[in-house]
C-alpha cells in the first residue's frame, strides 16, 4: 500500500504502508526546519496518557500540520560546499554519533584522528537537533561548522522526553526537540529526499517518547567522478529481522527513483539478528537461537549477520545490485554489547530477569563480558571502493566518544 505525506508520519498503525515522498532540488544554499513550538507544550504532549489523548488535545491539533511539516523536512547549509572535478578519490566516513551528547569529543575526534580527519562526506545517525540531552545543539549543523563542510538533516522524530534510560537527569528541557540523520560534505548537493521506513513499535509508547517514523536520507551529490547517490539509513532495532529487510527494500525503491548507477549506502543497520520489539520476541528469538546453534555459535553469528539472520535484508541489496566487498573490514565489531557498561546493564534488565541476566553474565566471562556486533555497514553500487576501516572506540579526553565505532571506505574516482 502506497500513501502520500502527511498523514502517515504520525500514524503507528500504518506500520506496513509505504510513504513516497517528493525528490526535492537544491535551489538554495540554506534551508531551516525551525517549528517554534514551545518546550512546555512538548511537555504537556509527553504527559498524555495515549495517542488517542494526544490527539484530542486542542493545542496538538492546533500544531499538528506544523509538526507535519517539521517531519516531513530538511535543513540544509551548502554554502561552503564545492565541485571537485580532478580530485582523485572520495573519503566517507559512517557513524553513530549517540545523539551527539559527547560533542567536544566528537569535534576533537573529527578533526584530529587520522582516519576520520578531512573526510569528504560523513554520514551521521542518532543525530539530535536541539535535544537537552546533548546541551541542545544542532549537531549536525555545529560539526559542519566546526569541519567547514555543508551539511543536510532530516528528522525522524518530534522527541516529547529528555531522552532515553541514563539520558533522562540533565534538567535542560529540549528546544527542537528533533532526532534523525545528516550528511556532512564538501561536493554539492543537486537533489534530496526523505525515506520514511515503517517502524515495528509506536515510538509514542516506549521509554523515550516521541512522534514520527525513522527516516532515511537520500541525496544526489556531485562526486569528481559525476553524479552519485548517497543514502544514510538508520533502521530499527525494535523489530524483527524480517522487517528490516522490508525497511531496505522501501530504501532501495527510493534510490531508485535519482536514476544513478552509482550509489553508495551507509548506516546503522541494526544487524543485531535479533527483535528488540518485545521482552517475549527477545525471549523466543534467544531459545531459538540457543536451540539451533547453542551459545557459543550464536555469539559467533553477531559478525556474519549477512549469513545468519540478517540474509533478507542483504538479499535485497544483492539482487539491486550493491555489494558490500571492499566498503566494510569484516573482522572488526561495530559495536558492543558490553556488560561492563552500566547503561547496556540497564537497559538488559529492562528485557530479562535478574537470574537470567546473572545466567548471561557467567556465560560471557570468556568474553571478558563484551561482544563485538556488526551493525554499521557501507554497501555501494558503480563504484571503486578501497581501504575499509572500522575506527575502534576513538577517544577524547580520556573517554568513548560514542556507543559505536566510526567505519571508513575510500573511493576512486574510476569508473566501474
């Protein structure tokens, strides 16, 4: 089922349909998502006890077409961006900045690493655009400032709370209130869309409330070897595997429509193998898992998710055309589910009971309590990748910049 903006942004009982959204040309070289609601009517949306509340409150009506706008939109800076026609190769750089919350970190990372310095194009997910949580910046848009690079957001989410478990003790109520992903980058952007991808779970129901729908970003770049697509996708833990397949199928359908050969792909994918939906889908997904390979082989299966659980969604990619050979090092974790982490305890304990979390604790001592995972992905079409790295657990200051490791792929500007 195909449906148009807006209504369905804010639907959760439209999980299955399919948004199309307008391609949208780059006229002009600023574009401003501001909404000016206010943080007390965010908080008086947050204390409604349903959506169906929510819905009846005459102030949310009153704002509903604003909220509409806000996440169906983008803002965009590309001033400072640039044609390079003789440059011969494209740096990219994918990560999970977490919000963003450890932004001197970030910065200094980012300009200093030597494998994350002077990138021509970083694709960001779980960036916050005025969340208090992360001192209410407008991430994206202060680290294209801080790197002299244009940059383009799109929301996902209108955010009601201060944030999810260990997020929620800072005091700064939100300004934006917005959630999503960007791409930063030194070539121009000539056209953009945005991909919403059905969530399993009504976000408006969970520990950090919010409205909206995940949402890819999908934008067509001036690469010095000629026009490129570029996609950034952050696509949902909270739901089988089966449905982040159908996430990347909407995707592709939507990369389709830029009509390039040339694409590169990068996000979080959320290749847990697993569905974070439910405490009993957790729990049939861990029994089944245990059953068919036992513990250790299951551990094993977090680094192949393309083999094990994961194979419709890479399935998708494959008869589309994309590859992942040569965009990722396949023989490092991404990310960590790391039982010496407190706020990984907490959020565990939300899922299992004690004497079963103890029970996990024991088995992974070989492990040193800590797993790697492969949930960030490069994946392209047309084009010469070369020289993938994963960047793991860069510091700053004496401490993690963020929950996932930053990836890198360079790329030729020969053709394929």
């Amino acid at each position: 089922m195909k449906l148009s903006l807006p209504l369905p942004v804010l639907d959760p009982r439209r999980r299955w349909a399919e948004v199309i959204e307008p391609i949208v040309a780059v006229e002009a070289p600023q574009r401003s998502i501001a909404h000016g609601i206010s943080a007390d009517l965010l908080e008086r949306w947050s204390d409604a006890p349903s959506r169906r509340a929510l819905e009846r409150d005459p102030s949310f009506s009153r704002h509903k077409p604003t909220v509409q706008r806000v996440l169906g939109g983008f803002d965009w800076d590309l001033g400072s961006t640039e044609a390079r026609p003789g440059a011969n190769s494209t740096r990219a750089v994918q990560w999970n900045i977490e919000r963003g919350k450890r932004f001197e970190a970030l910065t200094q990372v980012l300009r200093g690493g030597a494998s994350l310095a002077n990138a021509d194009l970083y694709l960001l997910c779980e960036a916050d655009w005025g969340m208090g949580r992360s001192g209410n910046r407008r991430v994206p848009q202060a680290v294209a400032e801080a790197l002299g690079m244009g940059y383009v957001f799109a929301p996902s989410h209108l955010v009601l709370s201060p944030g999810d478990l260990a997020e929620r003790d800072h005091g700064e109520a939100n300004t934006d209130a917005l959630h999503g992903v960007a791409l930063l980058t030194r070539y121009p952007v000539r056209r953009v869309c945005g991909v919403p991808v059905p969530e399993y779970v009504d976000k408006f129901g969970v520990t950090e409330r919010r409205l909206g729908w995940k949402r890819a970003l999908v934008c067509e770049l001036e690469f010095p070897q000629g026009l490129v697509t570029v996609a950034v996708a952050h696509l949902d833990p909270f739901s089988p595997p089966r449905h982040r397949a159908r996430q990347m199928r909407i995707l592709l359908r939507a990369i389709e429509r830029f009509g390039n050969h040339q694409v590169l792909l990068g996000g979080d994918l959320n290749t847990s193998t697993y569905d974070f939906g439910s405490a009993p889908g957790l729990a049939f997904n861990v029994a089944s898992k245990l059953a068919r390979l036992g513990f250790d082989r299951s551990i094993d299966a977090y680094m192949i998710p393309e083999q094990t659980y994961e194979r419709g969604m890479f399935r998708a990619l494959h008869e589309a055309g994309f590859r992942s050979d040569g965009y990722i090092d396949p023989s490092k974790g991404t990310s960590y589910f790391d039982l010496n982490d407190p706020e990984v305890v907490a959020k565990t304990l939300e899922y299992l009971p004690r004497s079963v979390f103890d029970w996990l604790q024991r088995r992974l001592e070989p492990w040193n309590g800590c797993v790697p995972l492969r949930l960030d992905w490069f994946v392209g079409r047309g084009l010469s990748p070369r020289g993938a790295e994963v960047i793991e657990r860069p510091t700053a200051d004496g401490g993690h910049v963020a929950d996932h490791n930053p990836i890198c792929v360079e790329l030729s500007s020969a053709r394929v």
